[in-house]
C-alpha cells in the first residue's frame, strides 16, 4: 500500500473568484449589490441566516482593488502547470492520483472560460476566500456560512461572473 504523506486538516476553506466587466473597486461592488440576494444565505453551524448586504460589505472591508484579467489567467496557469509536475513526479515514483489529473483538468476549465469571458468583454478579477476556521473572512456565521453554503452559489451573469474552488 501507497501513502501520502503531508498536513491533514478538518478546517476548509472556499476560493471565490468575481470577474467583472468594470475595472473600477467601486463600480464592482455595486455589481455584487444588485446581486446580493445570491448571498442570502444560511450558517448551519449556528443556525444563523447570512444577509447578502453582510456578505458583500465583509468583503469590501478586505477588498481594496481589483486586477487585470490577465494576471487570473497568468495564476491559473501556474496552478495547472504545479498540477502537472505534481502528477509527472507521482507517476515517476509510481504513484497515481486522480485527484491532480482532476484539479490540473478544473484548472484548464477556468482557462478556458476567463479566456471566454476576456473576449465577452470582462477586464477584472478579485478573488477571496471564505473558510471555517482560516480564509480571508473565517468563522460563523459569514466565513463558515460562505465556505459550505456559497460554494453552490451560481453568479454568471452579462456583468459579473463567479467560480469556486473548495480548499480542503
């Protein structure tokens, strides 16, 4: 038998990545307010229901700028380049896991679809993350209620398009 070896933790985490039309802070969170009720959500760990105006002004406080399209794109590319070599080094020693040759496909995906969305028209991105017990903003009832809850949001819309990813 094969064993990985590494960290293992119970806490988790969500990476949200908001795309926008706007390359303007100020003109992207207004796009997320007219789309709050996509956040209105519910912390099971507290049994608290989460306001989709409490969401988006948690992540304004630890928000400041936007990016260009172009450098998400430079990232994912990275990330799938680390998936392959992680994948070339575990085949090396014999080991295979479908786990990489998912992440490394998930990559492409986003690849693909930022690339879509910069002919659409889309300029920036900023990404956060949401977790349990660590992300940007933790805890409950936001942070927990976002990492389990919001992962199943889908915001694609003609002025704002959002991806997940769950870090386990």
């Amino acid at each position: 038998m094969k064993i990985r070896g590494g960290f293992v933790s119970n806490s988790s985490s969500t990476s949200f990545t908001f795309v926008f039309k706007e390359d303007n802070i100020e003109d992207c969170f207004n796009i997320l307010k007219k789309y709050k009720d996509y956040f209105n959500l519910y912390d099971i760990d507290t049994g608290t229901s989460i306001n989709g105006d409490e969401v988006i002004a948690q992540m304004k406080s630890y928000i400041d700028e936007v990016y260009h399209i172009d450098n998400c794109l430079v990232e994912l590319e990275e990330q799938k380049q680390s998936y392959f070599n992680i994948m070339q080094e575990d085949k090396k020693r014999g080991f295979e896991d479908d786990l990489f040759y998912s992440l490394y496909n998930d990559a492409q995906m986003k690849v693909e679809k930022i690339k879509d969305l910069k002919d659409k028209g889309f300029r920036s991105f900023f990404s956060i993350n949401f977790g349990d017990n660590h992300g940007d903003i933790s805890g409950p009832p936001i942070g927990s209620g976002m990492d389990y809850e919001g992962r199943d949001i889908e915001l694609k819309e003609d002025d704002v398009y959002m991806f997940t990813e769950q870090d386990r």
